[in-house]
C-alpha cells in the first residue's frame, strides 16, 4: 500500500532519483535539490509517496508571488515523478489531489503548473490565461494552468517564480 506524507531530510537523495527515472534528463532532480535551498519551498508541500520504506514517487509545490497582489497566496506546483514501473496505478493522480488538499489546509489560495491539461483538469486545473494571468515560460498557454484552492484568487497579472526555475 502506498502512503503520502512530507518528505524526511534522510530521504532526499531518494526522491532526486525517483526524477531522475521518471524524466528524460536529470533536471527536475537538480530542481528539487536547488528549491530546497530557497524560501520558497515548503517542507510540508514536498510529498512523497512510498511502498514500504521505498519512495516510489514525489511532489513538490513552492510560493510564488504575484506582482499586483502579494496577499495572494500561490504556489507552482512541479514536479511530479513516479518511478517508471509503478506508473499508471494512480500514486502520481493521488500526490497531486494530496497537493492540493494540504495546500488549502495551509491556507494557499493558488496553485499554479505547467503540463498536459488532459491529466491536470480532473483535478480542478484550468487554463491560468483565462484568469487574466501571464504565462512566465514559452509553453503554449493550453498547458500553464491554474487551480483555485483558497478564497483569494487575485484578478491576474504577472507572476514571480523562484530563481531555480530560470535554468530549466
Ligand atoms: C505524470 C505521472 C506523475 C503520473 O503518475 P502515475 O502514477 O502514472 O499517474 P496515475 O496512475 O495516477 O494516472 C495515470 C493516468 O494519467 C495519464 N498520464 C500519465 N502521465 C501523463 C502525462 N504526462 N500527461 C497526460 N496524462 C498522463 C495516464 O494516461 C493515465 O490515464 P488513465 O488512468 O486514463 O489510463 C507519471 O506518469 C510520471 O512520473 N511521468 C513522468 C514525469 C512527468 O511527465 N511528470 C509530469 C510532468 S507535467
């Protein structure tokens, strides 16, 4: 059975090498270990799903602000990796709606991402340009997506993301 709850600093290493297996190249792992770092991360917002004592897979949501109203609280929500062999058993839709739920108990009221708009919708994702919002990255606007999870939703405008994001 497997369980989510907030990363332990002794499972660290484990959860970059759960990215570095899910995702083509190892950067989404140096991400992680780089967000750690910034005051942006959020301890109880990195999730990890583990078999055992094994992690199988992980999320990690961070702050960002937005520029016209920084009482808004938002997170980006990146990334999302589980282990090749244990795809497709519903751990990566169970961290994400994890996620989510934490973040509204912590009183978020934004979670921002970029990804396929097919998986994230069913979670309450839609398209953040819609709301008004600026897309930071070159990605077609379908895929920066936005979740309300909190009452203050802002009215839209730029958004600052932490500096480890510039390198991907
Ligand atoms: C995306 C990911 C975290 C999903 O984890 P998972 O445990 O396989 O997800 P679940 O079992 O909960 O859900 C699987 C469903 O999501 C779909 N899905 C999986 N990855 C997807 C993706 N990248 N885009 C769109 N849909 C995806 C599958 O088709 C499947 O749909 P189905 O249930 O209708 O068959 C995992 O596939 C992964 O680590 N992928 C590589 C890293 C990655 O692409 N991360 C996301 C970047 S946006």
């Amino acid at each position: 059975m497997v369980l989510i709850s907030p990363e332990t600093p002794a499972e660290e290493s484990a959860v970059e090498s759960v990215h570095a297996a899910a995702f083509p190249t190892d950067d989404e792992a140096k991400l992680v270990a780089a967000l750690r770092q910034t005051d942006a991360f959020v301890p109880s917002l990195s999730l990890v799903a583990r078999d055992g004592d094994d992690v199988v897979g992980h999320v990690l949501c961070t702050r960002v602000s937005l520029e016209a109203d920084p009482s808004v609280r938002a997170l980006t929500l990146a990334p999302v990796g589980v282990l090749p062999d244990e795809q497709g058993q519903g751990i990566g839709s169970s961290l994400v709606q994890t996620a989510l739920d934490t973040a509204a108990d912590e009183g978020f009221d934004l979670v921002f991402l970029h990804g396929d708009p097919d998986f994230y919708s069913q979670f309450g994702f839609h398209p953040a340009g819609i709301r008004g919002f600026e897309n930071p990255f070159e990605t077609p606007p379908e895929v920066f997506m936005v979740a309300v999870v909190g009452e203050n939703a802002g009215e839209g405008g730029a958004l600052s993301y932490p500096a480890p994001f510039d390198d991907i």
